[in-house]
C-alpha cells in the first residue's frame, strides 16, 4: 500500500504546528493579530484529501496521529491543543464533504476546504486567545489561496480526455 501522501499529511499536521510556535503573529491594519504561518495551511486540507484517496477513512487517524506527535514536539502545547481541535472540527467537515458528495476531486477539494477553512480558522483562533472576524476572515482567504491553487490544477487534469 502506497502511503506517501498520508505520510506527508502527517507530517505537515506537525510543520503547521511547531511553525505556529516559532514564527510570530503580525498585526494587521485593524489592530487584529494574525499568524502568517496561515498561509501554508490551505494545503494541509488539499493533502488530507490526496491521503483519503490512499487509505479511505482511516485518514481520520492519520490526523489524530499528526495531532498526537505535535503535541509531544511543538514548544508550546497549547498550539497543539488548539490545532488538534481545530483540525479535529475541521477535518470532519471537509472529511465528509469529500466522502459523501460524490463529485469529481477538484469539485471535492474546492467544496470541502470552503467549508473547512473557515472552522478550522474559528476554532484555531479561539483556541489561542486571538479570535477575531478580521482573523478568521485573514486565515480562510489564505487558506482558500492554497485550496484553489491545486483545485486549479486538478481541475485542469480532469479535463484532459483519456
């Protein structure tokens, strides 16, 4: 059995995560605080869906296994903890979105990370004490930035006959 996007999707469970703990949060125009680390995350939700073709539902514990070595390897747990509920939330969502639609991958990736940024966004924030609109509405579009690219790609695959 050929793992090598779940492997990935754990492993970039735990980069997202010790990033949070070492780059710092920026202030926007507003006066929010916002991580930059945000950016990069959009392609978690893409790689979680590239795993779930791999190994179907079980890729529920490879997010509890990424969440678990995080917890035991970031310099701040808390980041941990609020990353493990966020992604607990989530990746639920954005799991059965991909599961239960029946639609080709790109219109799978696209809808399951519209869907999934934003809670994920919610709950990581309020997890770390920066819950904002201003926040929540930073890290979806930055998220979706990444989302997009690959539903781009993807899309453009699907189309090629044969």
């Amino acid at each position: 059995m050929r793992l090598k996007f779940t492997m990935f999707y754990v492993a970039l469970i735990v980069a997202v995560n010790y990033a949070f703990t070492q780059v710092p949060p920026i202030t926007l125009p507003d006066g929010t605080i916002w991580p930059p680390v945000a950016l990069i995350v959009g392609f978690v939700f893409v790689v979680r869906d590239f795993a779930q073709r791999e190994v179907g539902h079980r890729v529920l514990l490879a997010m509890l296994a990424g969440a678990g070595l995080s917890y035991y390897m970031v310099k701040d747990p808390s980041v941990a903890v609020a990353s493990a509920a966020a992604f607990a939330v989530s990746e639920l969502v954005d799991w059965a979105v991909y599961s239960f639609t029946g639609r080709p991958l790109s219109q799978r990736i696209l809808y399951s990370s519209a869907l999934g940024a934003p809670i994920d966004s919610a709950v990581f924030l309020g997890g770390i004490g920066l819950l904002s609109a201003t926040g929540v509405a930073a890290m979806t579009l930055s998220k979706m930035a990444g989302a997009l690219l690959v539903w781009w790609i993807v899309r453009r695959r699907e189309a090629v006959p044969g």
